[in-house]
C-alpha cells in the first residue's frame, strides 16, 4: 500500500490510512524484536558471555532505539518525502553515536543503537515490506527450532526470550493465515493477533506451567547421543593413532597428546554473587575488580576431613573472624550439567554441602552417568590462596594442630562464616574426619614408581635452599611456569601413559621437562606432582574446569569443553590440600589477591551473612551495589547525558526543517513563473476548501466541485480562477497567465486562509 506525499488526491480513507501504517509498522517491529534476540544469541554463542551483543538486554534496547527513530521517520514524513525522511531520521543517531561511546554504564546502548539504526533503514527500503517481511518470519522459526535442538539454546528462561517467542508466534500466525486465507479476501489484519499477544503477556501463567520437555527432550536426546557416540569415536580413534583429540572433561586419563580446544557448553552455573571481586589498588588508589576464578573438581565431592584440618588449622593460628573476612568467603552456586556424560559429581574445590532437590549428595562418584540436565546445589568455602596474611600462616605451619570437639567446630564455624556447620558435617562425619587426619596416610600420594635420576637432581636443584614445604611448593610451580604452553604437544615416550598412575605421569613429566619442552595442563601438573613427591611433599592432581567469570553480571555462566583443566594439589603437614597452578596460560594461584585489609572488615556484620559477594571495599562499604541505586543513577545518567540533547537535537532540526521549508516556498513563490504561482496558488485554494469541508470534500479531480464548496459570495471570482488554470493546463504553451489573473489567485487563496 503506497502513499505520496504532497498530493491531495488521497485513495483511500484517513482511517484505513493510519490502520494500514499501523499494521506495516507493527510487523515491522515484531520482526526487528525477534531478529534482534536471535542475533543476540548467536553471537553469544560465538564470541562467549563477553559479547555487549549477547547482553539480554540487547534486543530491548535495540527495539527502543528502532521505535525512536520509526517516530523520527513520521515526523521527517510531514515535511519531506520518505526517502529523504528516512536519511534524515538517521542524523539524531551519529549525535547519539558520539554521545553513547563513552557511556560505560550500560555499554550495550551503543551496540544496540548501530542495530536499531541499521534494522530501521534496511526493513524502510524493503518493497512491500510487510508481507516479506511476515514469509521472511518462517526462516527465523527454523533458525531458533534448530538453535532449540542443537544448542539448547531460548529455552525461555529470560524476559527476552519470552517476549521474542510470543512475537514470533503473533507473526507466524499472520503469515500462515495470509499464505492460505488472502486470496478468498478473509486474512485478519496483524492487530487481531496482536490483541492475542496482548492477553498472553497480561493474563497470569500457573507457577507449573504444561511440561513439554518430555516431548522436545526426544529431539535434543538423539542429537546428543549422536554427538557424544561421535566425539567418542573421534577420541578413541585419536588416542589410537596419535592425532589431536578435543579437549573435555576426562578425569584422569588425559595422555598430553595434541588437542583442539572445543567449545560445547559443558556445565552451566547459576549465581547470585558478584563475578568479581572489589578491591583498593593501592599503586592508583582507585577500587579495582577483580573477576573471580573458579575451580571445578571432579570425583571427590565434599572433603569433610580437608574442611576439618583447615578449621584447626585457623584455631591454632588464632584466626577470628575479621582475620578470616580478608582471605575467606563462603559461596553458593548452581550446577546444571550440560553436554557431559559422566559418573564423577563436580563441584567447586573446598565444596561444603552438596544438595541435589532436598537430598545431600555425600561422594564425589556416583552409581550412575549424571547426563544433560542433572542440577545440583553447591555451597564452598573461596580462599585467597595469594593473601600475603595466609602464606605467612602457610609457612609457618602448626607443630600440631588442637583438636576441637564437634560443639567447639560448630560454634568456631558460625564465628566466622556465620554458618550452620550441623548443615555441613554430623557428629559421626566430624568424628570420622578427625580419625582421618590422624591417621596421616598419604603414602599414596608419594608414589614415584617410573621417576629417573634426573628428575630427582632436578626436584633437588629446584627446591635448595627452602625450608618450608610451602616454599618449596612455590619454587616448583615458578620453576614449571617458565616452560612454554602449547596444545601442539605430544604425551609420554609410552603412548599409553596418562594422569591415572604415577608411573603415567612420571612419563609424561620426564618427557615434558627434558625433552619437548612445551605442553599444557597435563604436562605442567604431572611435572609438578612428580616432582613434589620427589621433595618430599604429598602431591595429587585435580581433574575439571577453570572458568574465568566475566565481569558482567550473568543470569547463568556457560562452561565450556575449552574450561577443561588438571592442576596439582600439595599436601601440607596440620594446614591440609594447597591447589596450585603451574601451567603458563594462567595466573598462579599464589600471584593474585583480593587484596582485602583486616581493617576493611565490617564489625556490624552479622552471622547472618551468607556469603558471595565481597562486602569490602576500601572504605569498608559493602561492594555489593543496590540494584534499585543503580538503576537510578544510570536512569538519570540517561536522561541529563544521552536522552534530554538528542531530544533538544532532534527538535532543533525540526525547527531548522521547517523554517527552510517554509523560506524555500516563500523564494520558490517569489521567484516562480507565472504559471508556478498560479498552479501554487489553485493547490493551496483546494487544501483550503477541503479544510473547511471538515473532511467531506475530495479531490476527484473537479474543480467544479471545489466551486460550489466555496462561500457564495467568492465563487463568481473562484471560478474565473479555476477557468485560467484550465487554460493554462489545456491551452498552448504560450497560454500564460496575466499579471492581474495572479494577483486575483492570490487574492482568493489569502482570503480562504491558503496562506502556507
């Protein structure tokens, strides 16, 4: 349905006009909307959590930038033609432009301001746009259906995804009624479906909504099998012949050969805490965060006897409670596991309670493989493992360590974290914890079966001259941190060899350090076991993920294949397990710090603290930022920096639009022919009857018709008007009109008020 502007001969009614308008521009944002949230997907899924275009938000403010410069395009439309509308409706986005891309507040404004801008003038030149548009919708259904399938992804769990689903539907309905009813003349326009959608949003859900997982878990159930059978077969194959393998969660049977580093979601976390720490730099003096780092082990659960040293361990330290604030902090994640298929439960290191629904989950191996979909609870106890207060209580380690009773553990426990330790570990498991600790078995974790002579000159020239086991723990790991990372690397001499014997790893470490020089985790870990045990020091090996949190708050966090780690563990007379991190791509554990101060803690922080987010900063508030403050400020950020100039910019440009309207049809006018004044003149007198017809009188061509609308006592003169435009239009090119024929237009236009 088409318009132009300027002409007055108008095909169809005022009302159907704006309901037509009304229709096209509704499809055209229902479609922005979705393809915004798809986009917004996808790109997350290729670029990570990090993307702004993955923000959720994205898609809203995309369509708030869409709408505003829609609104910009009909009021341009008033002065100009759409073309030139449309190009001028852009200008207030370059003023935009300059003043988002120091907005750091809310960063995804910009990106989504280019989208909306860019959605806008692609959908405006698109022909016939609104039944394109409405097929077009079809290729997007299959898009999410196959992002649905394959990835898991629009699983509806987040505002955007629902109002994208119902948008979706609204559209989708349209278009299969268009395809099949529009020839009989009985489609329903596109606001009958958006009353439908209306009442969707508006009338309330039940809590337990209709189940359909059963249904649609067929599909995803058989791509995944397909997938895993795939990667299974891709694995072995590689472990048979020597090629690369992708990286994944493996327990303990990686075997240092190549790998390729994939990214299929393999854990998802759930949190409410902050994803970073807060801190004073103090060579700036400016707060500073710090993103949080998590480690994932698998197989081992919750280790009562490892939370019961170390609690004895702060006792005979005469750690209280604001001494722990500054290098402990109890948290609480979610896990749901994703594409992984595995017996192993895995949780954070220092995990204190694991609830899987009401039931406590006790071992780190279960009876059955935890497929797609197994949730679990986990609250952990994050340690600062770089606090230069704990290395000091490291280093010099208890001779003994006292031995609390379980009603002294309980009240020390709350003392500290606030927490209900009856929660954590009963009586019986407190009781079995200590006998553990006393039976100091580790002989296990001294096993050097395969190691040569060389790695032990090696261990001894590396560790001369430490005193402490923990100095010795670090010289080691600085020592490995100088070897290159790279996944292009190959195993042990023994093509069997891996990380489940020591004997394996003696292999791959002798390999690693005298031979090829260069390797990743599997490398760096075996190295740095081998060569603890040959110090003296129990050593294990942890098997999971490292993730890094972006420091942007996230709904969920996506853990990839590409997350999958090994790192080494030292075991420390009376201090208990130390994780470290030998390996070259990452930070060491022991070089980065929250860098929390005794004198930051907060006395009047109660036992009722849970945990989570850092409540230190340098002033000693809470970093935990009140959503609804922050919101204000952003919001009265927008309004005074971003908002209130383009408002005042954009009316500016009206105004300048039409006063140079206005100025180029006075010089138009004045500078015209005869034949233009008298053809200006006979438009501006028709404009003027229809107004005062009240709508009645249209343009059909006639303008005898316009004659009789005239008052009685101007139609002698209006039609003498009307006669020498007749002639001028009909006659011959020398027919032009006298100056006193145009004086006599004008003087009928000024007195009908045509004086535009």
């Amino acid at each position: 349905m088409t318009e132009k502007h300027g002409l007055l001969s108008l095909k169809i009614p005022e009302r159907e006009r704006i309901l037509s308008v009304f229709a096209t521009e509704a499809v055209c944002t229902l479609f922005a909307f979705s393809f915004a949230a798809i986009f917004s997907e996808i790109i997350r899924g290729v670029m990570g959590d990090n993307a702004f275009v993955g923000d959720v938000s994205f898609p809203f403010w995309t369509i708030v930038f869409f709408m505003l410069f829609t609104g910009l395009y009909y009021i341009f439309r008033l002065f100009v033609s759409g073309i030139v509308s449309a190009v001028l409706s852009t200008v207030p986005a370059f003023f935009l432009f300059f003043l988002l891309k120091d907005l750091s507040a809310i960063p995804v404004l910009l990106s989504s301001m280019v989208f909306g801008v860019a959605l806008r003038l692609a959908i405006h030149f698109i022909p016939s746009r609104e039944k394109k548009l409405l097929y077009a919708v079809i290729l997007l259904d299959i898009v999410v259906i196959g992002l649905f399938i394959g990835k898991s992804s629009f699983t509806g769990e987040n505002l955007a995804e629902k109002v994208m689903c119902i948008c979706l539907v609204t559209l989708t309905l349209s278009a299969v009624q268009t395809l099949f009813f529009e020839k009989n003349k009985a489609s329903f326009p596109i606001y009958y479906f958006l009353i439908i959608a209306l009442v969707t949003l508006i009338v309330p859900m039940k809590k337990e909504p209709i189940d359909w997982n059963k249904v649609v878990d067929l599909g995803q159930r058989f791509v995944y099998r397909i997938e895993s059978i795939a990667s299974d077969v891709s694995y072995r194959f590689a472990s048979s012949f020597g090629d690369s393998y992708t990286a994944g969660y493996s327990s303990f049977t990686s075997t240092g050969k190549k790998i390729t580093e994939g990214e299929r979601t393999q854990l998802i976390i759930e949190s409410k805490d902050a994803p970073y720490y807060t801190y004073l730099d103090e060579a700036t003096g400016k707060n500073t965060k710090l993103r949080k780092t998590l480690y994932l082990a698998g197989g081992r659960g919750t280790e009562k006897a490892q939370f019961a040293e170390f609690i004895a361990f702060l006792y005979a330290n005469g750690t209280d409670r604001e001494r722990a604030l500054t290098f402990t902090e109890v948290s609480n994640i979610d896990l749901e596991y994703a594409y992984i298929d595995t017996k192993d439960v895995i949780v954070p290191s220092r995990a204190l309670l694991v609830t899987e629904g009401e039931k406590k989950v006790r071992e780190g191996v279960s009876e059955k493989a935890h497929r797609k979909g197994y949730r679990i609870s986990v609250k952990y106890l994050d340690i600062d493992y770089a606090s230069p207060e704990l290395i000091a209580m490291f280093k010099d380690a208890p001779t003994e360590l006292p031995e609390l009773t379980y009603d002294e553990a309980c009240n020390y426990v709350n003392e500290l974290w606030g927490m209900r330790f009856t929660d954590i570990m009963s009586r019986d498991e407190y009781d079995e914890a200590l006998a553990q600790i006393k039976s100091g078995t580790k002989r296990e974790y001294l096993n050097v079966t395969g190691v040569t002579p060389e790695l032990k000159e090696l261990a001894d020239m590396v560790t001369a001259g430490a005193e402490a086991d923990y100095d010795k723990c670090r010289l080691l790991e600085d020592y490995l941190r100088q070897y290159t990372y790279s996944k292009d690397a190959v195993g042990g001499y023994n093509p069997e060899s891996n990380m489940s014997t020591a004997e394996g790893m003696a292999d791959i470490a002798e390999r690693f350090l005298f031979d090829t020089k260069k390797g990743y985790c599997v490398h760096y870990t075996s190295s740095m076991i081998m060569l603890l045990r040959l110090s003296g020091i129990p050593a294990r090996a942890a098997s999971g993920f490292r993730y890094a949190f972006p420091f942007d708050r996230k709904e969920k966090y996506e853990v990839s294949s590409g997350c999958a780690h090994v790192w080494p563990e030292a075991y420390i007379e009376n201090v208990g397990w130390i994780p470290f991190e030998p390996t070259g791509a990452y930070y060491a554990l022991s070089g980065t710090s929250w860098h929390r101060s005794g004198a930051n803690a907060d006395d009047a922080w109660t036992a009722e603290y849970h945990g989570g987010i850092n409540p230190y900063d340098s002033n000693g508030v809470s970093a935990h930022v009140d959503e609804e403050e922050e919101e204000e400020k952003v919001s009265a950020l927008l309004a005074f920096k971003v908002f209130l100039p383009t408002v005042v910019f954009t009316v500016v440009i009206i105004i300048l639009l039409v006063a140079g309207i206005y100025l180029i049809k006075i010089l138009h006018y004045r500078y015209g022919t005869p034949r233009q004044k008298l053809f200006y003149d006979v438009e501006q007198i028709k404009k003027s009857l229809i107004k005062r017809s009240g709508g009645t009188l249209t343009d059909r061509g006639l303008l005898s018709e316009f004659t009789e609308a005239a008052p009685e006592s101007m139609r002698e003169e209006l039609g003498k008007v009307f006669d020498v435009f007749y002639r001028v239009v009909y006659g011959n090119k020398e027919s032009e009109p006298t100056p006193e024929e145009n004086a006599l237009a004008l003087e009928m236009r000024n007195r009908l008020g045509g004086r535009g």
